[in-house]
C-alpha cells in the first residue's frame, strides 16, 4: 500500500482553487464547469458572472482541504489512508485525445467512515477525505499536455479519481 497513491480529476479552477472563478465564460478552461457534460454534482455560472455564481467543490479545494467520494453515498474504502499522496489534475480541451494539467499534490490527513450531513452544497451525502493543507502550485510549475497513460497508466475514463501505483506515482511526484 505505501506505493499507493490517488489522482484526482477536478475542474479547472482560475483562482488557484480558493475563489469563484473570475469571469468563467472568458476562459475556455471553464468550459467543464459551464457545460457540466460530465454530469457533476455542481452548478454552472451563469452567462455574464464577473465571479462564478455557481457552485462546485473546486472553489473551495485549497481553502477547506476536502474532497467527497463518487457517486453521492459511497465511501473510500480502505485503499485510502492517511499519509497517502494525492496528485491533482484538470482536463485540457484537446480532442480527441483528452490531456491532462497536474496542478497541485497533497498528502491525505484523514478519511470520514460517515457520510457528512451538514446541509453544504458539496459535502451533504458524501463522505469526505481530507488533505493536509496546500496551495496549488505556480502556473509555471504546472506539468501540462499529459495523457491519460502518463497521469493513470491507461485510459481515465469516468469518475474523478483513480489509484495508482509504482511508476505513475513517481512519475508525477517527479513533476510537481
């Protein structure tokens, strides 16, 4: 297990994942969040928002250090433990072939045995894990334009989390 470590795929965030994002419809990279083609538990920004009126777990990601397991009910199992490394990556918008930008790393702090009840848009019914605290790293230290093979050793495919092993997990930790 001590090779063992999580990616997460969260949405694109232009406020280093502490803010709403600033003027969401004049960056492309918010297309995830304005489209939500994925079907996510968020809600998107409305046309014309200086700061994203919507609301999505990615706002708050480096202010509250959580993130709750998929689908809404399940928990993370015992896979998932303290100290574990967590690698953070957002969608590109190249096509056909998805890429991937790892943005940030973190160490996993605690895992809930409990689905959260507080009523927050977010973290009602999920059970969360949490991170050590971090900042996402300088746009210029982002490792972009990496494949699927590169981030989880074989096609991501749906959910926004993976467990990876061995190689990918020194790759990444090499990256950022």
């Amino acid at each position: 297990m001590d090779d063992m470590a999580l990616v997460i795929r969260t949405l694109y965030n232009n406020q280093n994942w502490i803010a709403p994002c600033k003027e969401p419809y004049k960056d492309s990279l918010c297309y995830f969040s304005i489209e939500n083609k994925c079907k996510l538990d968020i809600t998107p920004p409305k046309s014309g928002d200086m700061f994203c009126s919507g609301s999505c777990w990615e706002r708050k990601l480096c202010k509250e250090y959580c993130w709750g397991c998929n689908p809404k009910g399940n928990f993370w199992g015992k896979r998932t433990v303290k100290g574990m490394k967590v690698f953070l990556i957002f969608r590109q918008l190249h096509k056909p072939d998805t890429l991937y930008t790892l943005w940030g790393k973190t160490l996993v702090d605690s895992v809930d045995n409990f689905i959260d009840k507080s009523g927050q848009k977010g973290k009602d019914g999920y059970a969360l894990m949490h991170f050590k605290p971090f900042i996402a790293a300088p746009r210029n230290k982002w490792a972009s334009n990496l494949t699927s093979s590169n981030v989880v050793g074989n096609l991501f495919g749906n959910g926004n989390y993976r467990f990876v092993k061995g190689n990918i997990a020194t790759l990444l930790d090499s990256l950022i």
